[in-house]
C-alpha cells in the first residue's frame, strides 16, 4: 500500500507538524510505502496558496493521500475516496473578526473535510469544538493523538525542594501567565519561561519579586535541556488543542501541574495534579502539593510512565496504519461493488 504525505512547506524553519509525522512515517509497518510530497511554496498569501493548489493536479496520489495539517486546501484537487485530512486546531474559528471566521469556516475547514473521506483531530476536544462550526458525519472524524518525539526520553533527577525550577512553555494569551505569576508570589522558586514575555508580563514579574529568567527560539535539543534542568512543568493554559509539553515532562519524568479545562485532562489522564486555570489560588495550592507532598510527586511521575505510552511513535503509527487499511479496504469493496 503507497501512502502519500502531503505536507506543507516549513521554510526555513522545521515546525512541529513536520517533526510529529516524520517520527510516525518512521514507525509504520513495512507494508506501508510512505512517501512525502513537500508543497513548493510557503503557506502564505492568497497567490502561494493558489499555486500549492494547483501543482497538486501534477502530483502523483497514492493508495492513501494524507494531507498532514495546515494545508487543507491541497484537498481540492485529490481523490476524496483516498484522503484523509489531519486538523491540528480551530483557533481562528475563535476569532473577533466576522470575515476572517467566514473564511476559515468555508476554505479552511468545511470545503477540504468534504473533500476528504476521513478527518484526524488530535484531541476529542479538539473534535467537540470541531463540530460545533462544522455539519459533518462524527463517524468521519477519527482522535489520533500526536506523539512523542523519539528525542524526549527520561531523564530522572532528584527533586529540588528548597528552590524549584518551574517550567513554562508558551507565551501567548492562552498560556495564561497573568494568572501564573500572582500564584507564585511568595513561593521559593525559579520560574523558567520559555518565549519571550511582553512587557506587561515583565513588569507583572516585577511587581510580584518573582525570579525569573527566559529564552525564546530554541532548538528541539535545547528544549529538551530546559525540561532535563527543570524540577516540574507548569502548564496551566485556558485552551489547547492537545497539549504536547504535559506528555513531554512525562517522557522526561519531571511533575506536571496542568489545567482543568479542554483537551489537558485527557491528555494528562492522572499524570499531573489539575488546577483552575482561572483561579490563581488553585494554581498555587496545586504547585506547593507538588513541591510539598513527597508521595504525591511520586506518584505523579509514576503515572506519567504509564501516561507516556499512549503517545509513542508506535502507539500513534499503528492507529494511522488500523486508518490507511481501514480506508483502503472501503475503495476496494466500492470497486468490487461497481464491477460487480
């Protein structure tokens, strides 16, 4: 069976999406014959758009084309019976502007999941909000997670009590570090940011006398060093798709302390102490629990073990491979219907 990747062009930059499928194109049975065609242009502008469009007509498609995310357009022109679209997210669909929604709703989501005879989310929350913007058949849409990158293994450390390390990754609006910061005033801690604060964070840092200290722009291999240095991760968004750093700190074996609210509960399962998000009291008593309760920490980590095997590339290529064949079988039994 040749299964086709339709991927995006990442420019000069290797972007998750890119990391995630290569991890699981590496792991597929030998069976599958895995090929990837990499879009020419940048996925930017209406006119690079129109021309990733079009080249797809002289693209050859395999048993199985799979459009991996961020290009849902490249849909238009393949065979609906053999694709399957990856969706990562709908942010924009929580957009303020009325005609930026229109155009996500209809050129973004609805046209390319009607050309696609199966759907991907990474979340089921991702595929609760997924149907609320879009009329399409729930048996259509399949929850495969993302996976791990094989980079990420344990790194076990002994807990610094005195003075942890807090991780943080992610500084947009969601990751909800207005809320972190007043939870951690008073508490003897590091708080490591990874991306670059803005200057209303800076001087809410200040005026909390937490220390701090960030960086931005990092390798996956510097990345992997800040969770390898830290003490716990601290991951207390509003929203996220899936969450990839809780199931990171797992692999890495450090704590978690993750919110309460969309996609994180299921990603973490019991492998994190959940918290409000929106009640900086909560986030400060799940973060003193973690530093404070020897066992508890403990068992958080022990559960993250366990919680760590449902998102290897294994575990996730073999949901994708059950997919592939499950798709191919269909086109095969529609044939022998036609001929018959």
């Amino acid at each position: 069976m040749k299964v086709v990747f339709f991927q995006r062009n990442p420019g000069t930059k290797l972007f998750s999406i890119e990391i995630l499928f290569k991890s699981i194109r590496n792991s597929l049975p030998s069976f599958i014959e895995a090929t990837t065609i990499v879009s020419s242009k940048v996925n930017s502008g209406i006119t690079k758009k129109l021309y990733n469009i079009l080249e797809v007509l002289f693209r050859p498609q395999g048993d199985i084309n799979h459009v991996t995310g961020d290009v849902h357009y490249l849909t238009f022109f393949l065979r609906k019976n053999k694709t399957i679209l990856t969706i990562h997210d709908i942010n924009l669909m929580y957009s303020t502007n009325a005609l930026k929604k229109a155009v996500h709703r209809w050129f973004w989501l609805k046209i390319p999941m009607y050309r696609s005879g199966m759907v991907t989310v990474i979340s089921q929350t991702t595929k609760n909000e997924l149907l609320k913007h879009v009329d399409y058949p729930e048996e259509k849409i399949r929850v495969i997670y993302n996976c791990i990158s094989p980079h990420f293994t344990p790194h076990p450390k002994a807990f610094t009590k005195r003075k942890p390390v807090l991780l943080h990754i992610g500084v947009k609006p969601n990751k909800n570090l207005s809320r972190l910061i007043p939870a951690l005033e008073g508490i003897s801690c590091a708080l490591r940011i990874i991306g670059q604060p803005s200057a209303d964070m800076l001087a809410l840092l200040e005026k909390h006398k937490i220390d701090y200290s960030w960086k931005s722009n990092l390798t996956d291999e510097e990345v992997l060093q800040e969770y390898i240095q830290s003490d716990m991760l601290v991951f207390v968004s509003t929203f996220e798709g899936f969450g990839l750093p809780i199931v990171e700190a797992n692999m890495v074996e450090r704590p978690v302390v993750t919110s309460n609210v969309s996609s994180m509960p299921e990603i973490a399962d019991n492998a994190a102490c959940l918290v409000d998000p929106f009640d900086i009291s909560s986030i400060r008593e799940g973060i003193l629990r973690v530093i404070e309760d020897d066992e508890y920490r403990e068992q958080l980590l022990e559960n993250g073990r366990v919680n760590r095997e449902r998102f290897t590339p294994q575990s996730i290529a073999h949901l994708y491979s059950e997919l592939y064949i499950e798709m191919y079988a269909n086109r095969l039994e529609q044939l022998h219907e036609a001929i018959a």
